[in-house]
C-alpha cells in the first residue's frame, strides 16, 4: 500500500509527524505518495521516515511537470501538451531526466509520469493539455523519450493512465467513465504509445479507472479488471515492470466498492501497488482474508513483492547509504534555459489573417481568469504593462457585467484586442470550458469596433474553437511563466512561432490551414 504522505507543513507538528509514524508501525506501508512539499525541508522528513521503516520506502509522486509541481522551490516545466507541440524528442529526455535527478536529489524515487493518454476528445475534462497530443506515434516517441531520461538518472517512470484515457468525458475522481470504442480502435491508437514505451524499456503503468466493454464486457474498471491487467498488459503485451492502480480513493472507485473489496480485486487482477487506499485497517483485514479463503493467489502476492524488491535494488535502496548523498544541495544547477527551451519551442500560430501578427499600433488586452487566481495572470500582465505599455483588465469568473462591458469598451477604442485566456485542467473541476460569461466574452469579439482580434490560449487549445471573428489564434498550451513570456515575444515579432498543433481544431480557421 502507497496512502499519501500529509504535506510538509503538517508534517513538522510534532502531533501529525507521530500519528504517520504510529500508522506506519501499525501497517507497514511499502512506501507513499508526496503531494505539496517544500523543496529544502521535505527531503530530510523523507530521510527521516526511511529510518522508522524496517523495508526502504519508495516515495513516488505526480511529476508530470517536473519536481517543482509537488516542491516548492524545485524545477517546474510547462504543462506536458507544450511538449507535444515542441515534437522534440531531446527537449522531452531532457525534461525527464532534470525531473528524476531533482526528484531523487528530494528523496523521490518513483515519478507517476509521463502522462500517455491520448488528446482526441475537446471535452475530456482531466487529460486535454495534461498529455502529449492526439497522434499515437508522437506520444509514444516523446513519452519513451521522457521515460528513458527518468530511468537513466536514477528514478522509475510510471505511464498513466492504462489503457487509456483518451475517449470519456467524464473525470474518473468522481464518476466511473465507460469508453465505447472497439477493440481495434484500442489496438491501433490508445495502446500504441503504451506498447512503444514498453519497447523503449518503460519499467512501472498505472491502471485508470476507467469501463472499457471492448476489453472487459462486464464494465469492470480497468484497474480492477483482470483482463485488462493481467490478460492484456502482462500477458499479451509481455509487461512485466510494475503495476500500480490509480487513486484508490477516486469516485469512479469508492462509488462502487468498499476500501476492502477494492484492493481484494485490484490484488486479484494482478496490480502490484494498492495506491492511496482510503482506509489500510479494512484494506488488511479483507486482503488477509481473501487469503485465508483462497480467494487470492499467495504466489500472486509473492510475485508482486518480487517485483518491489527489483525495484529496490535497482533504485539502491538496500544499500548502507540509502538517499543520503541524493539530498539536496545549496546550489544546485538552475534549470530555468531548459524550461525556456521548452517554452519558446512551443508556442503555435494555429491561425492569422494577413497583417494581424507582428502587432503593430495600439494594443488593448483582456485576461480571462477562469480560476480566479491573479497570481497565474501577473506574468501576462506585468509584462504587458512593462514591456509594451499596455493596459490588461483581468476578468475572473466572478467579474460583473459592468466590468465585462467597461473592459470590451476599453479594448474597442485600440486597434487590435488580445485576450489571454487562462483555465486550468484539473482533477474535480469537471469541466475544461470557461464559465458561461467569460466564454461570453470570446464570443462578444466579432462584434467590436477594433481591426484586430487575437486569442492567446494558455490551457486548452480547443479553447476558442468556437469563437466567431478571430484575427489570430496563438496556443501557448500553459500557464507557465515563461510561455506567457515566450507568447509576448512571438506576439511582438521578437521571436518565432516554432510550435506545431499536436491536436485537431474542429473549425474552419484550423481547416484553412
């Protein structure tokens, strides 16, 4: 069982830090999952919970953005779809490999990334610019790229979510989705990438939770399905790295099955690691039941902990010094040109009429803040401000219509608008549209008086697909600093659009391309 660890900052009260070292005598948990660290005091709890521990702990965490998006203070790259339009398998090792040598340097060892769920549905609520793009061979090429600079300094890459994520609607953290495709439908695309990164040397999935009737009829979720665990990934694709479910903790989970049953029939169709269990006592009580009852396999579990103890050599965890030389140090490389590499390699010029970019004359901007949260915006706005004299009005999902107004009448006075859209892609949100009056505020753009319109997306590219009277349609696929920075410098002729599109628009800006 992997539960997660309690954040850093709960972590040093001493009443949080003994109730973890009390469960963990209690349980004798295989290892745990980080989330919400600090970068400089997270290693030494890490170091510290390995010595309470009578088998090394492999600590994992969702790392598909790089070290930085679980510590505070450590690297953090662009979300993974600005990969997919570098479509450079070197940028991709590279991101892999600072991710492992920074994560093991915190303590980390098992990084639940990359993310090989293909882009094909616009309102797929939970994968959309958390992966790759839409074409199989691309994600498999960059995925394997990524994997093998993880495993080649020093940490296990994990490809998510098995056997694939692409065709739902629905977020599996609070509904069970069903996946109504074929089989060769499965065969030809969502599975490629998985097979490809098997080949490249990929060494642990995890299993989605996700009804695929294709590969298992009875609607059984993946991760629980020996069909699919077993059946298909070990025995049919020849899989045998480590295998770990997906949040047990999910809806599309405990909506259906009690903590016992779950892991009884995750064990039963052969996964490895009981992820993030919400109850251990009841998770032991039925495992070791089911054992006494013959309704899980000794030799199944054995064969499990044979593969942890692999991974526990390989990682070095058996050895006297253990993590203790992988800590962090106080000037540790800056690895900020590498994210900019990144960054400027892709952002993409999906669309533009004659003259619309380079800008040129007066520039009015609007900033759609779908999360309401200024911090995610200040870089686009400061440097708009700083950098070009431009004014930006900031609407949030809770802005009213005085100022939505006040803001479309400000912006019709300039020659071209910019609207920098901003909504991030995230687990519970069950959405990846704007709020209705924001989207209102794309769609109001035809109407204005100015000459220009220009869309700049930083989440979604099917974002403003259905935006009527745009000039130009820029995708910078993230949040992050640096894009907002790299979009500006392509917006101003400074720099190049290098990205490609790595999905397909469903509109006729895209098809004119």
């Amino acid at each position: 069982m992997m539960p997660m660890l309690p954040d850093t900052a709960d972590l040093l009260t001493p009443k949080i830090w003994q109730d973890v070292l009390n469960r963990h005598s209690a349980f004798g948990f295989g290892g745990y999952i980080v989330f919400r660290g600090d970068w400089h005091k997270t290693p030494p709890l890490l170091a510290s919970l390995q010595e309470h521990s009578e088998i090394p702990l492999v600590f994992g965490s969702d790392l598909e953005r790089g070290c930085g998006q679980q510590l505070t203070g450590a690297t953090v790259f662009p979300m993974q779809m600005a990969l997919g339009a570098t479509r450079n398998s070197d940028l991709a090792y590279q991101q892999g490999a600072i991710t492992a040598l920074e994560a093991r340097r915190a303590g980390l060892h098992w990084i639940f990334a990359p993310t090989l769920d293909l882009v094909t549905r616009p309102d797929n609520p939970i994968i959309n610019v958390r992966g790759l793009g839409e074409n199989p061979r691309l994600v498999g090429r960059l995925g394997s790229a990524i994997i093998s600079g993880m495993q080649e300094h020093g940490a296990i890459a994990c490809a998510k979510h098995f056997p694939g994520h692409a065709e739902t609607s629905d977020d599996s953290h609070t509904r069970l989705p069903t996946l109504h495709i074929s089989r060769q439908r499965m065969e030809w695309h969502d599975l490629v990438p998985f097979r490809d990164c098997i080949r490249a040397g990929l060494q642990s999935i995890m299993v989605g939770h996700l009804a695929v009737p294709a590969l298992d009829d009875t609607g059984m979720p993946a991760s629980l399905s020996r069909r699919i665990v077993t059946d298909l990934l070990r025995e049919q694709m020849n899989f045998d790295g480590l295998i770990v479910t997906d949040a047990l903790d999910m809806g599309a989970i405990t909506a259906r099955f009690d903590p016992g049953q779950a892991a009884v029939r995750a064990l039963q169709a052969g996964v490895d690691v009981l992820l993030m269990p919400p109850d251990p006592e009841a998770v032991v009580s039925a495992v070791l039941l089911a054992l006494e009852e013959g309704v899980l396999s000794r030799r199944g579990l054995l064969d499990s902990v044979e593969r942890l103890d692999r991974a526990r050599l390989q990682l070095g965890l058996y050895s006297s010094d253990g993590d203790d030389d992988l800590l962090p140090v106080a000037h540790w490389p800056d690895y900020t040109p590498a994210v900019q590499d990144i960054a400027t390699h892709a952002i993409t010029l999906v669309h533009s009429e004659e003259d619309t970019v380079p800008l040129r004359g007066s520039v009015a901007a609007i900033a759609l803040d779908d999360d309401n949260d200024p911090t995610v915006t200040d870089t686009w706005v400061r440097a708009l401000e700083s950098r070009h004299g431009v004014s930006c009005a900031v609407l949030d999902s809770q802005a009213t219509p005085e100022a939505i107004n006040d803001a479309l009448e400000q912006a019709s006075q300039s020659e071209t608008v910019v609207v920098g859209v901003f909504s991030a892609v995230r687990a519970w949100k069950n959405r990846v549209t704007l709020v209705k009056h924001l989207d209102d505020v794309g769609r109001r753009l035809s109407a204005l008086a100015c000459k220009r319109r220009v869309v700049v997306s930083f989440s979604s590219p099917f974002m403003a697909q259905d935006w009527a009277g745009i000039d130009a349609y820029i995708c910078a696929y993230s949040p992050h600093p640096l894009c907002q920075l790299a979009a500006l410098d392509c917006l101003w002729g400074l720099a190049p659009f290098k990205g490609h599109l790595p999905v397909t628009l469903d509109n006729d800006a895209a098809r004119s391309l």
